[in-house]
C-alpha cells in the first residue's frame, strides 16, 4: 500500500497567503510612515525638490521594509541574509525608477494635490503591482512549505 503525502488545502494556502499579505501591509505601512516623514522634512524644511525628496523618502523606507519583510512579514530567517539582500536591492533598483515615474505622472496629472499624498498613492499602487509579488515570489522565497493544518473530521 503507498501511502500518499498530505495534501494542502487550498483554504490553507490562501490563508497562509492572506497572512503574509497582511503582515506585509503592516511592514510597508511603517516603511511608508518613515518614507513620508522623510519626504516632508525634506521638501518642507530642507527645501529640496519634491523629486530629490522622494529620493530620500526611498532610501529611509527601503531599510525598515528589508528589515520588516525578513524578519515579520514573510518570516524568512531561514536563508541567509546576503542573498535575499543582493535580491532585496536588485528588486529596489527595478522599483526605484518606477516609483519615481510613477510620482511624476501623478504630479503632471494632480498638480494641485500635496506631493505627499501623491507619494502614498504611488506607494500603494507599486506595493499592489510589483513590491508584493516580487518580495513573495523572489526577494523573501522560502525554502521549506508552510506547515500543514489538518482540519478536525477531514481524512488524508
């Protein structure tokens, strides 16, 4: 008699993707608090440009997420920390850029709105887009599957 592996419901694979998911907006929530303080103190008391500030903004933000993404929201402690980092900015090399694209279409667009809100709009839409998927699927990978949850009365 072979005996077959348990299989993984699909219930449990989109709760385990719904709680990823949500402990990454808790992450990125963070990341964006500090990106838009950076970004404020940077246009409103430094005096830069509000590209040059979303420069900044990036950056500060950029180090809590890495931070964040490993060790909370997608708990990936079990690899290195220097591969999922040369991951990590290689994905921000490719975001930076359409970030700051992003913004700048949104300030052509509303040019009467606060940069700043314009920022968490561009943050929010390139989290949903690209940040997330790449992050799951490339940047924070597990190596070993979640564990299986086997419900009461089910057989395997």
């Amino acid at each position: 008699m072979i005996e077959q592996e348990p299989r993984w419901s699909a219930r449990s694979r989109f709760a385990a993707q719904l709680l990823r998911f949500g402990r990454s907006l808790i992450v990125g929530s963070g990341g964006t608090a500090l990106d838009f303080a950076a970004l404020s103190f940077s246009i409103r008391v430094l005096g830069l440009a509000p590209i040059w500030g979303r420069v900044v903004g990036l950056l500060v933000g950029g180090v809590v997420l890495f931070l964040g993404s490993r060790t909370f929201a997608f708990r990936a402690a079990s690899e290195s920390a220097l591969p999922q980092v040369k991951r990590f900015v290689i994905s921000e090399l490719v975001g930076f850029p359409l970030n700051i694209l992003v913004f700048k279409l949104l300030i052509w667009l509303l040019p009467d709105v606060a940069p700043e809100l314009l920022s968490l709009l561009a943050n929010f839409a390139l989290f949903v887009t690209y940040y997330y998927p790449v992050r799951n699927w490339i940047v924070f990978k597990t190596k070993t599957k979640p564990r299986l949850v086997v419900q009461a009365g089910a057989t395997t």
